[in-house]
C-alpha cells in the first residue's frame, strides 16, 4: 500500500524522466511580491502567457505595511514591488488580491481560508513556507524563481520525488502546549537538517486532536527541519473546516470530493523510508535561545553546554548574549511579535487574549499583534477579542507578514529582545542585530504582560 504523499505525488505525475527528474502537474500556483517579478519578467521575454490562469493566485504580503494600508507605502522598495504584483496580475490576467481589501492577507494563511487549498492538491509558492498548505492533505512545498516561471507557461514542473518520513506524535499535548511547541520539540529533537530530503506525514493521537490551525502551524514549519514539506490525512476536521468556504466544493461536488478525500489516508502496511515515534508528554511550552529554529529548550531547562569544538553554539550564544547552563526565565523581554504564517491566525489571537484577559501590558515592552489576514481581523472583531487586548494595552494592527521578516516597516532594533510567534530565529532575521526568541502565542503573551520570559502554565 502507499502513503498518502505517494497516492498523491503519482496522481499528478504527467511523465517520467529516465535518470532525471519527474513532470508533476500542479493544481495550484501562489504568489507574492518577492519571488514573482523575475519569473514575470522572464514569461515576457518568452512571448509567453500563463498556461492555466484560473490556476494562479496572488497577494502582496512581505512587504505590506501593517498601519495606514489606504496610504501609500512609504518605503520605495516595498511600494514598487507591491505595484509591480498587481501590474503583472494585470498584465496576465491573474486573480490578484490586492492590499487593504477583504481578500488580503499572508498567502500562506489566505489559501486555506478562502478553500483554495484542498486535500489531494498539488500546491507550490516560491516561498519555503508553502508546506503549511500540507495541513489540509495536499502536497505543498516551496519553489525558486525558475520554476515559478516554469508552472506559470506550462502548469508543470520539474522534481525529484522525495523520500517519505512519517512522525507520530503519541498521546494528548499537556496544559499549554501547543502545535507550535510541538514544532519547536521536533526541530530541536531533528535538527534542522533531520529531515532533508523528505516530505513528513504527521500522525498520533497529538496530530488527530490538534485544529485545522495548530495543523498548518505544524506543517508550516516542517521546511524548518530540513524537509521538503509536511502533511496531514484529511479527516471530519479537515472536512469541517473547509466546508462552506469561498472557493470550496458545493453541493453535489461537494459529497464527491468528501468521499475522495476519504481515501487520502496512508495505508496500513504503507512502508516510509523513516519512522520516529514521540511521546506528547514529553513536550512543554518551548523557548529557542539561538540563531536557527533547532537550537531550543523547554522553557523550565537551561542552555546545554557548548563543546570547545562546536564553533556555531558558541557563535549563535555570542550573537544572542546568553551562556551555557542559563535558565531564560526571567529574562527581559523588549519586544513581543504575535503573527506571521505560523502563528497569525484566529485560534492565535483567542489563546494570546486568553492569557492577557483582566491583565496589563508590562511597561517597556513593545507589542506587535499582527492578523495573518483581513477575515482574521474581521473574526477579531467579531468575537470581541480587540476589546479583550486593547483593555489590557494592546493594538491590533493590520494583515501582513510584519516583523517575522525585516522587508517592511516593523523591525526589531539590534540588540533587542524580541518574544516572536514566527518561524525562524536567523541573525537579523527581525532586523539588523536582533535577538529572537521563538515561543507560542501563550509564552509570547506571558512574556508581553510580565516583561520576562515566563512560563504561560503559571498565568493559566
């Protein structure tokens, strides 16, 4: 029998190459402001037209700013590359959602609310955190400028098919633990390079219990590991969460593809080319306190020790201002970041509110609660969630990638502090000289109100 990645991998294979790689076909094409404008340029250059059009989908959000959006951007790199999108989707006759509309957001997080992602899709971005899309049982992952003209003109591309890797979380997370903790226990247990070249099903009790939301946190940093991308079998929650929105199946088409999408499951005797088993017990809130997302802790345990030999720990602790042995608890805190494709969607902001509810923001501490989209703003507002954050010194702020990467306006100064629920922790990843800490939306709003690394279980 085949895994699920294999049943959906040799569906949309349109010909093998001998010693080469494999034309896959792809059902569906995002893209942003970054990546795209060479492979438009070079689909010009061609005389070339996109081959599937209505497959194609685009949305400024790297460079977007998160204040006074129906303005126009100051910064003239983030402004020419947000009118050169929107030009292009013009020029191709592309569906483009554009800034400060209702359809805007994070691509990452506007694909699978609106239904575009689906089970059993091909899907790819030239961006490495298109595995997120995986939580709804496709085979999503990230690709360079190239081969996004290559789907752009033919709807094709070129791939070596990967090995598979099935990781099975056994158990019920404990109180305050969340998928992003899990993330950050895989990492730290694989690092970051344990999973190159494999595509990772996650599986267990854990994974079945877990949102559609904690889903696509898990899977969004499955590149995080080294792997090509993650997924998850379609299941009653999968089939909830999609039902009934935008670009969904209806009615009729609706009950076939459920009864399609039942059968995206691996099968029992399915054989992976690697096999690792966790126990959720073993998993607490978690902290990273160097410069790749691998290098974390549970937030209760200390810096491991650096050997004389290993010159990256000792580097990323220089960089970061810590010391081997070092409990972060109690550490100061300037800045909180509560968003990104990881951690900006609606579940995000009701666990950040829960925690804050009744209490105050720590004085000296800067926060940066940022929508993953415009409907996650709308549901913000809807369930009274901006109410529960501003009465305790909190703004919400508008939809875009913000300060999980330092291509727009919100970035953290060097030296700084920053408590961020985004997905890489890199040097200057926030801004020049930055120090991130990557945490859950929980331990990021313990931080934000206590202004020191705390253990959210405390304030829960």
């Amino acid at each position: 029998m085949k895994t699920l990645f294999d049943k959906i991998w040799d569906k949309h294979v349109v010909q093998m190459v001998d010693d080469g790689p494999t034309q896959l076909y792809i059902d569906r094409l995002y893209c942003h402001e970054v990546t795209s404008p060479q492979a438009f340029t070079g689909m010009r250059e061609r005389g070339l037209k996109c081959f599937r059009p209505q497959q194609i989908f685009c949305m400024p959000d790297h460079n977007t700013p998160t204040h006074d959006q129906d303005k126009p951007i100051v910064d003239p790199v983030s402004k020419k590359q947000v009118d050169l999108l929107a030009q292009n989707c013009k020029d191709f006759g592309l569906t483009h959602f554009a800034m400060n509309t209702p359809d805007n957001g994070i691509i990452h997080v506007v694909g699978p609310e609106k239904g575009l992602s689906l089970p059993g899709m091909t899907i790819v971005c030239g961006d490495s955190h298109t595995s997120t899309h995986g939580a709804m049982g496709a085979v999503a992952f990230g690709i360079g400028t190239s081969e996004v003209e290559m789907v752009m003109a033919s709807q094709c591309i070129l791939q070596q098919k990967p090995k598979t890797m099935r990781i099975t979380i056994n158990g019920s997370l404990r109180k305050g633990v969340t998928a992003k903790d899990v993330a950050l226990y895989l990492m730290a247990q694989l690092t970051t390079s344990g999973a190159t070249g494999h595509f990772v099903e996650y599986a267990g009790q854990a994974v079945e219990e877990m949102s559609m939301d904690g889903r696509l946190t898990l899977c969004n940093l499955s590149i995080e590991m080294g792997a090509r991308g993650g997924l998850v079998a379609p299941d009653e929650t999968t089939f909830a969460y999609i039902k009934g929105r935008e670009y969904a199946p209806k009615g009729e088409e609706w009950e076939r593809a459920v009864a399609e999408w039942r059968e995206l499951k691996s099968g029992d005797d399915a054989v992976f080319d690697k096999e690792l088993s966790f126990d959720a017990a073993d998993i607490e809130p978690r902290i990273t306190y160097g410069t790749n997302p691998g290098m974390g802790i549970g937030i209760t345990e200390r810096i491991p020790q650096a050997s004389a030999e290993d010159a990256g720990m000792q580097k990323a602790l220089r960089y970061m201002g810590f010391e081997p042995g070092e409990c972060l608890l109690g550490h100061p805190v300037d800045y909180v970041f509560l968003g990104a494709c990881t951690n900006g969607r609606i579940e995000d902001f009701r666990a950040f509110a829960s925690l804050v509810k009744g209490k105050q923001k720590a004085a000296g501490v800067t926060a940066w609660l940022v929508p993953g989209s415009w409907l996650v703003a709308r549901q913000i507002r809807e369930e009274g969630i901006d109410k529960i954050v501003e009465a305790a010194g909190f703004e919400i702020r508008q939809p875009g990638c913000s300060a999980c990467l330092a291509m727009n306006d919100d970035k953290i100064p060097a030296g700084k502090y920053s408590v961020s629920t985004s997905n890489r922790n890199f040097e200057g990843r926030q801004g020049p000289g930055s120090r991130t800490i990557l945490a859950s939306p929980l331990v990021a709003a313990a931080a934000a109100i206590t202004g020191v690394i705390t253990d959210p279980r405390e304030l829960m």
